[in-house]
C-alpha cells in the first residue's frame, strides 16, 4: 500500500520561528527514517510559484532534501 504525502505548513507572524520550527522538524523526521521535505517560501518569487514546488515534491523523489 502506497503511504500518502502530508504536508505540514508553518504560518505566523515575520520572526516567530517558523523556518526554524521548519528545518527543526525535517530534521528530527529524517532521524527517525520519515522522508522530510524542507520549502521555504521565502526563497520562491510568489505563490505560483511555491505552489508549483510543492506538486513537484509530491510527484518525484525530492524528499529528504532542502529545496
């Protein structure tokens, strides 16, 4: 049985620790052997753009990297 994808967003308020929690979470996920996926949105132009990344991850084998 195929597992499916989750996708976990961070939202808040320009400096509350989102990118931290972020990379904090792939991290640990990725020690304990879960694929973990890093996008940080602020590194893409616009939200077409973010969206697009996200329907790449999902349909490739892009996990367990930081893009």
């Amino acid at each position: 049985m195929k597992q499916k994808n989750k996708i976990i967003m961070f939202k808040g308020f320009p400096t509350s620790g989102k990118s931290s929690n972020a990379r904090e979470l792939t991290y640990i996920l990725d020690n304990t052997n879960k694929k973990a996926v890093w996008i940080n949105q602020d590194e893409l132009v616009d939200k077409t753009s973010f969206k697009k990344k996200v329907i790449d991850v999902q349909s490739s084998n892009l996990l367990s990297k930081k893009i």
